[in-house]
C-alpha cells in the first residue's frame, strides 16, 4: 500500500457500436508519470470534450489515427506546471496541452503552449480562443467567403463552432441564421444579436427556415448533416459556399441511412447551382491563419463583439456520460471537464 498522490486516468476499454456507453471506458488509478529531458509534469485543470474524440474511438479509417484500446483517451487541455525539466516553462506556468483524459501526465515543453491568465480565463484556449474559434473563424472566412448583405446559416448554432460562426459573419456584415434544438439555446442566439434563430426539433422547422431565408443562403456552415442539411439544400443560391466541418447528427451511425439513394440529386444541385462542398480539418488552415485569429478573436472577446458560453461538468469520472451527452445535444456551449483547481480563478 502507498499512499502517494497517485494520478487518475480514463481509457478507451472498448470500441462503441453505435452511442459511446461508460462500458466503453475504464477508469483507473496509476502512478504520476516522472517527466524526462525537456519534459514538464503537468496537473489537469480543464479538459475539452470534442466530437471528434467519437471518431478516435472507432477503428474506421480517418484523418487521425484512432486511440488504441487500453490507452489513456485523448483530448485537449489546460493545465499547470508541477514540474519542468526545460528552461523555458516553470513550476506554476498555465499552458494548453493535449495530455488526454487523465489528471496528470506528461508533455514535451515542446509541444505545449504557455497562457497569460491575465489576457483571458485560460479556459478559453479550449474554445472561443482555442481550436473551436479557430474552426469557426478559419471555415467561414476561408471557404465560406461571407460577403456584406448575404445569408449565412449555421447548424449547432449554440455550440462553441456555431456561435462563432454566426458571431463572426454578423462581424462581417452577413445575416446571420442560426439552428439549434430548444427553445433555451435559440434564446442565447437571438441574445448573441443572430438575425434569426430556429429550433430544428420543431414541428414546423422546415417552414421556419424558409422563412428565416426570403433571398436564399449564400453560405451553409455544416455541423450536423441528417434532417438540418435536408431542409437547407433546397434553399441554397446560385454559387452559394458549403463548408462542411462536421456531421455530428452520423457519429454514432452504424450504417447507411435507408434508402433511396439520393446522391443523383444532390450531385445535380451541386452542378446546376454552382455550388461549391468543401470538407475541411482545421489544422490545414493553422500555418497561414491562427496568428491572425488569435489577434482577431482576442480583440473581438475584449470589445464584446464575440460572446461565448461554456459548460463546465465537475469531476474527470463524470467525462464518459458528458462525453456521450455531447453528440446528442444535452451540453449547451463548449463543454469542459473541470478535473482539478483553477489557481488563476
Ligand atoms: N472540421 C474540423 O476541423 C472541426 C473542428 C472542430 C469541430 N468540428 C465539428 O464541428 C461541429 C460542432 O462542434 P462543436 O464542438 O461546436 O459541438 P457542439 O455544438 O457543442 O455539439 C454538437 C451539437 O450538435 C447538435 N446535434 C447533435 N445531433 C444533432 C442532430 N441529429 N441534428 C441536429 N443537430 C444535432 C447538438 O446541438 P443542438 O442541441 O442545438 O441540436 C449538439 O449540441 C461538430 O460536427 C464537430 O465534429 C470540426
């Protein structure tokens, strides 16, 4: 028996076949891991639940290698140094890192990134400030091209992408057209200064959206896909953008939707529209854009022009049910697990 801090640690038990269940992962207690040259010891204070971490689950082939059964899941974090073996970051130091689900671990000085508390709460380096404002900022400016007077429609509107998205069109002088589910999350985003905000799970929600577009869309951020991209399709402009950044209402899927195949259709609006799809992973856009937008985000998050909302779930043993919430709608703007103490708070 020791009775030594030991570190606390969730790990992909198994593959989901559908909606990820706690069966998928398995808590665990480990000894702290002992840094190396160059390394730092690092205490989890936030860690971001993402979407995307239900596609590191699946063995499916993707963009990313998935996470192995048995390691420690992956994830985005901010943490603080207890202990450095490289001269550029000190015991104390608040820096953005990517230990995983775990209340420890490792990292190379290297590959982290120190935060000023004193310019922003360092949780927003996992969202509006981190890589979910970046997704938003770099998809919109880049493939959708917003242009002053045009129609953006944005799906998940009141997640951490959306919000940005719609925040950040209206910036531009867009209209901007959110879609969320409830009637809590479309009052946040007529409360953001949206132009319109509409519930998809209503009954009349294919109506409201015509409605809500009287001069077509000029530009559909994608973040969902299912019944949201069937309703917007027939609404889309001659030359209208389509940056497709997520498809979370088919994470969980196990199999094709039932038919009739539709794709004729749709490749036929892509050509008789000129309509331009472009799938896109973010970190494509890092080297030429994130300098720009962590000065564009930070000065627009200081002047409130960028406003943003997070879900804070105490306890990292509560991440696997907030985890699977999260692809269902039940989290209401960025999610992130506090795991332990925030000093700078
Ligand atoms: N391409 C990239 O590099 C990149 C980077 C980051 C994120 N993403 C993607 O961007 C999207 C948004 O991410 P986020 O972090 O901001 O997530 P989020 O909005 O916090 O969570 C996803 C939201 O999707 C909505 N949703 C789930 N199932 C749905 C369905 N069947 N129909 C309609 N809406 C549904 C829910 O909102 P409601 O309650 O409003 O329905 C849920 O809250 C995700 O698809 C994610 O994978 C892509």
């Amino acid at each position: 028996m020791t009775d030594s801090p030991q570190n606390t640690r969730i790990l992909l038990a198994s593959r989901p076949h559908g909606e990820p269940t706690s069966d998928n992962f398995t808590i665990e207690s480990a000894p702290i891991p002992v840094p190396g040259e160059g390394e730092v010891l690092l205490r989890t204070i936030y860690l971001s639940l993402d979407p995307y971490m239900r596609g590191r689950m699946s063995a499916a082939k993707s963009y990313a290698a998935p996470v192995e059964v048995g390691d420690v899941m992956e994830g985005g974090t901010v943490a603080e140094v207890v202990e450095s073996n490289d001269d550029s970051l000190r015991p104390g130091d608040i820096v953005l890192a990517y230990v995983g689900w775990q209340a420890y671990g490792v990292a190379s000085a290297k590959h982290v990134r120190k935060l000023d508390p004193a310019q922003a709460p360092v949780s927003t380096a996992l969202g509006v400030l981190g890589m979910t404002g970046f997704t938003a900022y770099a998809g919109l400016l880049e493939i959708g091209q917003p242009q002053p007077g045009e129609t953006v429609v944005v799906a998940a509107a009141a997640g951490p992408v959306g919000s940005a998205v719609g925040q950040i069109a209206r910036i531009k002088g867009a209209r901007a057209v959110g879609i969320a589910g409830g009637p809590d999350k479309v009052a946040w985003l007529e409360e953001l200064g949206f132009d319109v905000a509409i519930d998809h799970r209503s009954p009349t929600f294919a109506d409201d959206l015509k409605a809500a577009v009287p001069d077509g869309i000029d530009v559909y951020f994608e973040n969902v896909g299912g019944h949201v991209w069937d309703a917007v399709l027939p609404h889309l402009n001659t030359y209208a953008r389509v940056p497709v950044c997520g498809l979370v209402a088919h994470y969980n899927d196990t199999e094709l939707p039932p038919g009739p195949d539709r794709s004729s259709r749709l490749m036929t609006t892509i050509l008789t529209k000129s309509l331009t799809v472009r799938g896109f992973i973010q970190t494509e856009f890092v080297k030429a854009h994130y300098a720009a937008f962590q000065s564009d985000a930070a000065g627009w998050l200081r002047d409130g022009t960028l406003r943003h909302r997070e879900d804070v779930v105490e306890g990292l043993e509560n991440a696997p049910e907030a985890f699977a919430g999260l692809l269902k709608g039940k989290s209401f703007g960025k999610l992130l697990v506090q795991v332990g103490p925030d000093p700078t708070r």
